[in-house]
C-alpha cells in the first residue's frame, strides 16, 4: 500500500507509455520502476501486494532489496543494444544455444579435506578448450543468437579462449554466457564462484557470483563466499537475469520470494548437477513461466564429465533444457541432448 501511495503522487492513469521515475523511496524502502518491454500476458499470475497488479500489468516494480540480496537494474551497451534491436526488427524468435562437455573433464577439487570443495583449474585444460571450440563451431554453424554453456566448465583461462575467439571469427552471437568458475580468493582463501554475460566481441556486460553453495545433497560442500547482489540486465528483449545452479532451482521460501519480485522475463542458468538436479530446476521453470513469463535456459554439466547414465533415472535430460510461455501462456520445455542443442525461443 505504501508503494501505490508513493507511485500515485509520481503520476495517474496507468499505460504502458507512461514515464516512470528510476527509483523511489518511502519509509527507508526503494523501489525500482520502469516500463516492461511489453504489457505482462493475461494469462500470468505474478503476485505483488495491495494493487500493484494493475501496475505490473505495463510496468516492473523491483525492491531494491529482497531479504539481505541487493538488486540492481543496468543497460547494455551500444553494440548488444543494436544486436538485440536487429533480431527484434527481422525476426519474432530467438536461437538459443545450450552447451555441455563429454570429454570426461571435471574441475581440479584440490583434494580438500572433511567434504570441503573449490576448486582453480580445470583437469587438462587442453581436452576442455578443444571441446569448448567445437561447441563454439557448432553454435556458430546453427546460426545461434545465444550461446550458454554449464556452471564450473570453463576456468578463467578458458573463458579468455572464448574472449579471443569471439574477437576474431566471423559469428552470429550477440550474447554469450561462457559457464562459471570459482575466482577470486579472498583474504582466507574464499573464492566466489562467479558466471558472465558477454557482448559479441567478448566484452562483459554483466556479472553474477554464486549466492547458494551447493552442500549436504552433494558429495562435499562448495567453498565458496556467496553473492548477495542480483544484477538485472534491462533489454529490447526484456529484463534478462544471470543465476547459477542452486540460485535458481532452490525451493526456499526466501529464494522463491526473490524470484517473484524481480520477475525476469529471461534467466540464464549455468548448472552442474546429476538427473535430480535437472528435474528441480524444470520445476522452477514452470513456476516462473507461469508467473511472470519467464523463459529459462539451463544448460547443465554432468558431474562426472560424460554422457553416460551412470545416475537412476537418467534418461538423456542431464543435458539441461530451455523453456519458454507460448503465445497462449502454455509452458514449452525443451529438453537438450547432444544432437539437438538449438531452442528456437518466441520473443
């Protein structure tokens, strides 16, 4: 109720070519509010209190805060902008490449002692880049506008062989999500585990550090220092959020409160994780493109670095998946295996 009063004395009559302030502020509270890209479906059901409803209809209204996790919204910059603009203008979808490695590489644990995990490098680095080249190949051979590839994939040095290669070949990306990596000790050693959102020539747009470690439902505890800040990327496209993992598919009632406030129309999810993972994180999906329209894309790396089913129940779905609402709201999944990586997503 306090945020109608607030955003009532800024303006009246609702639409969607209203002009919104940034940012406002009442009893210590702020808010974030701008236009969507367009009107919220009729067929979604994301909750906010009091009357808010009426202005998420046309408008996001993001807390600036949500249970300790500060959330920032920024723009991108010229060259994504004009990429995202030339989809929009020649085509109605997107192609959306979702990558994971069967080459048997996994990340150097460090052998740390009482189930404690981090890991600095990759186990031969040198199978992985020539793996992680042949994804970028066949990315670039399907005419993909996205490229995704999976949590704890691509230490720091393969992420500058994705730099490099985006700088100097010919290729249709406009954004690329190179995994994530531990990074970045601390002081005591801490590193946080952290993925990226890069433009065409490899420039970072946006950045996100790991917020839920993973722990007693894995072999060994990550050793990690969590991430308390979601940064928002405002698009042509609409409101595009990065998350790795267990950010995404946790069912607390805190994590599931998060998701619902900030409502982002797409999520790109980096996961490592056997076949239960991938089932909860399917079920996030649902939820979010249910609630606010939400198209998720989840590419996810088999623990053990292969394509076997070693793990019960695994049918072929630890590749990951992408999903998306269709035009009447209904939820879309897409499941990757390795000879179909391509999700073509409505915009």
């Amino acid at each position: 109720m306090a945020l109608d009063r607030v955003l009532w004395g800024f303006f009246r009559g609702l639409g969607g070519s209203a002009e919104l302030p940034t940012e406002v502020y009442h009893n210590e509270m702020g808010w974030m509010v701008f236009p969507r890209h367009r009107p919220l479906g009729k067929t979604v059901y994301q909750k906010q209190p009091f009357h808010n409803r009426n202005y998420l209809l046309y408008h996001h209204i993001i807390p600036k805060n949500v249970r300790g996790n500060e959330i920032d919204v920024i723009t991108p910059g010229t060259l994504l902008l004009q990429n995202l603009r030339l989809i929009i203008d020649n085509r109605c979808t997107v192609k959306c490449y979702l990558g994971s490695f069967a080459d048997g590489i996994q990340p150097d644990w460090n052998n740390m002692p009482h189930g404690k995990c981090t890991c600095s490098k990759l186990k031969e680095p040198e199978v992985r880049r020539e793996s992680l080249r042949q994804a970028l190949e066949e990315a670039r051979a399907l005419h993909a506008d996205v490229v995704v590839l999976p949590e704890l994939s691509l230490c720091p040095e393969m992420r500058h062989f994705v730099c490099d290669w985006l700088q100097n070949e010919h290729h249709p990306f406009c954004m690329v999500v190179p995994g994530s990596f531990h990074e970045e000790p601390d002081s005591e050693g801490v590193p946080v585990n952290r993925t990226r959102l890069l433009d065409a020539q490899g420039y970072e747009v946006l950045t996100h550090e790991k917020r839920i470690p993973f722990g007693t439902d894995k072999v060994c505890d990550e050793v990690i220092r969590p991430g308390k800040r979601l940064r928002l990327l405002r698009t042509p496209l609409g409101l595009v959020a990065l998350a790795i993992c267990r950010d995404f598919l946790e069912k607390s009632a805190a994590n599931i409160e998060l998701w619902e406030m900030v409502a982002p129309d797409w999520v790109f999810v980096p996961s490592m994780s056997p076949i239960q993972g991938v089932g909860a994180h399917e079920d996030q999906a649902q939820f979010l493109s249910n609630c606010c329209g939400t198209r998720s894309l989840v590419p996810n790396q088999c623990p053990h670095g292969t394509y076997e089913p070693i793990y019960p129940g695994d049918d072929g779905n630890s590749h990951g998946f992408a999903s998306w609402p269709d035009l009447w709201g209904k939820f879309q999944l897409q499941t990757i295996v390795p000879t179909s990586r391509l999700a073509v997503i409505p915009i």
